[in-house]
C-alpha cells in the first residue's frame, strides 16, 4: 500500500493573521499546501488526509479540497478542542481557545491512519527531495515497523525574518535521532541567530539539525502517541495554553526504546506562511521555481 500524506491545517494563525492555510500564493491562487500534494503524488504517495477545523470547512473546500480530490484520492478530518476527549476532560478544559498541539491532531486522524505516513504542517514548504526520501523509505516498512524516520534541516535554511519561529533541535547518532529539544522562540539579531529557551538568551551557531515537523511514521506509533497525549491531558487538561507537540513525543519514543528514527537530511531551503510579511516572499519563491520548471505553470489539469 502506498503512503499516506497526514497534512496539519487546522492551526489558528494567530501570529499571520488570517486562514494562511487557504491563502493563495501560486500563479492561479493555489495554496502552499496544494505544491506540498503535488510533491507527495510525484513522490510515490497514495492519498491525502488533511486534518482542518470545522469553522474553515466550506472555505477549505472552495479553496483546496474539491479540487485537489479531483486529482487523487483525498479525504479530511477535524481536530476540535473536544476531540478525542471524555465528557470530564471537556469540561474541566472549558477556558479552552488553543489547539491541543501536533499529537492531538495527528490522533485526530487515527481511524483513517491504515498505511505507514507521513506527517507535514500546512503552511511550510520542505521541498521536493524530502518527499522522496520519505516516500521511498515508508514504502518500505510495514503497518508494525518500529522503524520510524524525519526529515531533518539545517536551522539557517529555516529562519524567518520576519519574527521568531519554533524549532526542534536535534541530536544524532550513527543516522538515528537521539532527541530533540523544542526552542519555541529562535530569532535574528543582526547576523546572530538567537533562542531563548528556560528564560535564558543563547547564539546558535546555524548549523545544527532541527525539526520541521517532517516525520515518517507507521501506525504502530498511534498507541505510544494516544498514551502520551493521555498522560499529557492528566496534567495540563485545564491549562489555557500548553500543547502536546510531536517533536518531544517522538524524542521520548526514542529514549524509551520503543521505536527508532531513522534521520534523513536535506539541505532544501525552507520557507512558509509564518507571518503575513512572508506571504510575498512565499509568492516569489513558488513564481521562481514554477519559471525554473520544477512545476507546471498550473499544478491540476481540473
């Protein structure tokens, strides 16, 4: 069976301040997550599950959905705050407005997870090489294979500067993932690159690997996840803000010995819709690589 592509798109976009999700950014408005559909289906993926929210669904579907389900197999879910959570939890986390973070939308999708996937966010562009290389090795492995894989990238190629991002910053070993450590706010200062982590300031050097939440995961790993995000809930159900993010999931995977991640490197340059200052930038980029034939002037035929 071939792989799936587990696209995450039902986040708020505060910080851009608008559905980015949707925004176009193509030469006929198609959105950044329609170049990041046409990479998986070039890249040997067999179907598309977005994961959006049911307040962006008619928009979605005007915008994306319809006519990318007219190309390939596609189909979406929702990830709702009350998602996957008993009468008790929704209660106690009624001051709820954030979404629960990149595991529980991965959790959201569960039930249609029925091959090995591919996790992406919807707003980030990775390039084609890592589609490759996910889509060669998930072909590869079962639905129980404890043999997980990322996509791993060069933090300079990742900055925006336009304001501060979110990177996992990764420590390898012999072409595996020995963990990684969440920086929820790496920025420009200059030429320095800086991350404030624990409440202290530090220089990056700008060559370390990080995550930009590109995994490769069979079915196998659901369980692990749902009893992460179980425990997660037990302590935080009635927090306003904090999150369960895949990156600090996965590196516990790893040290616990319960599954491998086997770490794939790109050197692509990332670029995405972070803030609304990027969106041109995006535009340009996109117009550049569709002058330089990587892809068709207009992605779907329909």
């Amino acid at each position: 069976m071939k792989p799936i592509l587990l696209v995450m798109a039902a986040g708020m976009g505060s910080r851009y301040g608008g559905i980015k999700q949707i925004d176009g950014v193509g030469l006929h408005e198609e959105a950044l997550l329609d170049f990041s559909t046409y990479d998986a289906l070039q890249s040997g993926f067999g179907k598309i599950v977005f994961i959006i929210r049911k307040d962006i669904e008619k928009d979605f579907r005007q915008r994306i959905f319809d006519r990318v389900a007219r190309n390939c197999d596609a189909t979406y879910v929702f990830q709702e705050l009350n998602t996957l959570l008993s009468d008790r939890q929704e209660a106690a986390s009624k001051g709820r407005k954030k979404p629960w973070g990149t595991i529980h939308a991965v959790l959201s999708a569960k039930h249609v997870l029925d091959a090995p996937f591919c996790v992406i966010n919807s707003d980030d562009y990775y390039g084609r090489e890592a589609y490759r290389i996910m889509g060669a090795h998930l072909s590869s492995i079962g639905n129980d294979s404890a043999e997980h894989a990322m996509v791993g990238y060069v933090l300079k190629n990742t900055t925006s500067l336009s304001g501060s991002v979110s990177r996992a910053i990764c420590s390898v070993k012999d072409g595996y993932l020995v963990s990684m450590r969440e920086n929820k706010k790496i920025y420009h200062q200059g030429e320095q690159i800086l991350s404030s982590i624990d409440g202290e300031e530090r220089v990056l050097g700008g060559d370390e690997w990080v995550s930009m939440n590109y995994f490769g995961f069979a079915p196998s790993v659901l369980p692990f996840f749902q009893d992460y995000f179980d425990r997660f809930l037990a302590e935080h159900v009635s927090s306003e803000k904090e999150e369960c993010y895949l990156p600090e999931g996965t590196s516990l995977m790893v040290r616990q010995g319960k599954g491998r991640m086997r770490f794939f490197t790109t050197t692509e340059r990332w670029f995405g819709m972070t803030y609304q200052e990027d969106r041109q930038i995006v535009k340009d980029e996109i117009a550049d690589r569709i002058a330089r034939g990587i892809y068709p002037e207009k992605l779907w035929p329909n």
